[in-house]
C-alpha cells in the first residue's frame, strides 16, 4: 500500500484502477461567483493527475457533485466536509458543503481565505479529494491529511498515487501532427457546440444545456422533460465571446439568461428567488459575427417566465399572441451561431 488511504466506492464502471468517465459538477445558489474559478481549478487538478474527468453542469438538480456553503461548527475546526452515497463499489451522488461560518470572502490575486486566513482552494482540493473516493492519510504531508497541512499548495505524492490506484494514470498527451509538406490555408469554419433544449411539461419553462451528459441524465431521469433537439450552436470561449449567465427561479421553476454582467449583479442583489448557476455556454460579444444567430428575448407578465425565439417567424408569433397571452418582448437578447447540419440531424 502507498501513502494513501482509500474510502471504498469510486466512479465510473470499470475495476479500481480503470477510467472513471466523465463526473458532472455544479454550485447552488449559495456559491457566490467569485469562488467559482477556484472550485474549476481544484477540479482540474484532479482530472490532470489521474483518468477521470469532470464536466461543470449548469444546476445542481442533474449534477453527481453537488457543492455548496452551510453551517457546520463556525469559525475554525471543521472547514468542509464530503458527503456522498453509493452502491456497491459505485459512488452515485456527492455534496460537497463548505462552512459558512468560516467567512470565507475574495482577495486579491484571485484567491478566496476563511477569516482565519485559510485558503480554500487547499480545501476544496481536499474535499474533492473524498469525492472521488480518497480517505485522510496522516502519516506524510498531504492534501487528504485530516488537519490541514497550510504548507501543501498542490497535490503531493501520495495523493497522486492515491489517486491513481482509483481511476489510472492520466491518459498520454496528444502528440501534435507533423507540419504538411506544403502550406495549407488555416480553417476559417468557428468552433461550436450544440446546445440542446428540453420543454418542461409540467411548467412550460425551456431548459438548455451543452453538456451531453447532463442531457442524457435529464432524458434518463426527468420524463416531464421533452427533448426537442439542437435549438441553436455556442460559439467557443474566446476573446470573441461572453458568458452567458444562468439563473433558477425557485418561484416560477423557470430558467433565466443574460450575458449582461450588470444585470447578473442585479439579480443576485434584489431577486432573491433567483438562485445564480453559472456560466451556462458562450455568446458572440458582435452580433455581426458570421454564422451568429440573434436571441429575441420575451417575457411573460403572467408566469414570470422568459423566453428565447430564435428566428424572426418565432418572435413575430409570440408578438401577435401565438403562445398565448402576457409576453412582452424585451428585446434583443445575445448572439449565438446557428446549428450545424451534423447538429440537426444527429
């Protein structure tokens, strides 16, 4: 046995030691936005030191790692804790909770401490840690040491072995392609994704994701939800680009999106119910960029639910009362790429 220690369940379906898969994670409302960069890095840690790797959900409802700030002891002792349930050797579903009593709060450099000076990126690197399957190992300084070791600022050996005795070595990097014997034009086609919709029958919300494997998750385990294919393309990130912000109305159960940041503050300052998901997928910051698709964005005075039409025949039906009454259109909404072919009839 290395310097590690093991909890018992994993991920993915394969023998200890074998991949496992693709893990999806999100943040709750209580996670404030500021600490979600730090929470991707941790998660990125990981996946570079062994073959699993983690896709960020927009919600928490179809996430296997949930994460999220509550009370546990206050100030100082306990920093978070890992809780999480399985079946068999299989992990199924995790909850990582951070305390809130701690204070943690955002300086500069990008780095989120408690009062107390803690650093949290060493514990969500910790907590992750139980996440994936990894118990406390005290005997060297480590990042799953039970109390934690302030002088560890990344994973050490033990955890890398730790790890890797769960899920394998990090697949081998991919080797870059010889230089053709004569120029070639770069490709001028953009780098997209599709982005998927469901209709929720039981609230007539629309639910968009990019993720495949949340969008498997929501066919498997919501039958309320129709899926109604690739609505539109998400461009890559880029300096091009801006993020499309997500929000849950827990009043409405209805989704709301902006890539305004002034109007993301806002919500998060006066609409309480509108619990914030992150960054949902990309959206070109010109409207006249090619292939770009603009959004109409409506929003019904009567539901409080909004909506994105992606062509002018849609919106002109809202306008005139096709989808029924209280739809008041908002205007332009942001600019995405149109579906690909391939996307349409996949």
């Amino acid at each position: 046995m290395g310097d590690y220690a093991l909890e018992g369940p994993r991920w993915g379906t394969g023998a200890a030691g074998t991949s496992g898969g693709t893990v999806t994670w999100a943040v709750d409302g209580t996670i404030p936005t500021s600490f979600v960069s730090l929470l991707q890095a941790a998660f990125a840690t990981w996946a570079a030191a062994a073959n699993i790797a983690f896709q960020q959900v927009a919600t928490t409802a179809s996430a296997q790692i949930d994460v999220t700030l509550g009370g546990i002891d206050g100030l100082g002792d306990t920093l978070g804790y890992a809780h999480y349930t399985y079946s068999g050797q299989r992990m199924q579903s995790v909850e990582i909770t951070f305390d809130s009593g701690e204070g943690w709060h955002a300086v500069s450099g990008g780095r989120v401490v408690s009062t107390q000076n803690v650093d949290l990126s060493l514990v969500a690197l910790h907590e992750i840690g139980h996440a994936l399957g990894l118990d406390h190992y005290n005997t060297k300084p480590e990042v799953m040491n039970a109390v934690l070791n302030t002088s560890i600022k990344t994973l050490a050996a033990g955890d890398l072995a730790g790890i890797q005795a769960l899920y394998g070595a990090p697949s081998a990097p991919v080797m870059a392609a010889a230089a053709p014997s004569s120029p070639v034009a770069a490709s001028t086609a953009p780098a997209v994704t599709a982005v998927y919709r469901f209709y929720d029958t039981h609230t007539g919300d629309h639910f968009y994701t990019t993720s495949t494997a949340e969008k498997a998750q929501i066919q498997q385990t919501l039958p309320w939800f129709n899926y109604e294919g690739t609505a539109w393309a998400a461009p890559a990130k880029g300096a091009d680009t801006v993020d499309v912000f997500r929000f849950f109305d827990t009043v409405s159960n209805a989704h709301f999106f902006t890539t305004s940041v002034s109007e993301r503050d806002q919500v998060l300052k006066t609409a309480p119910s509108y619990k914030y998901e992150g960054v949902a997928f990309e959206a070109y910051a010109d409207a006249s960029a090619p292939g770009g698709l603009t959004l109409e964005r409506f929003y019904n005075t009567q539901t409080g639910q909004h909506h994105f039409a992606g062509s002018a025949e849609e919106a002109n039906g809202i306008n005139h009362g096709v989808a029924g009454p209280g739809w008041v259109d908002e205007g332009k909404a942001f600019t995405v790429h149109l579906p690909t072919d391939t996307m349409l009839f996949a």
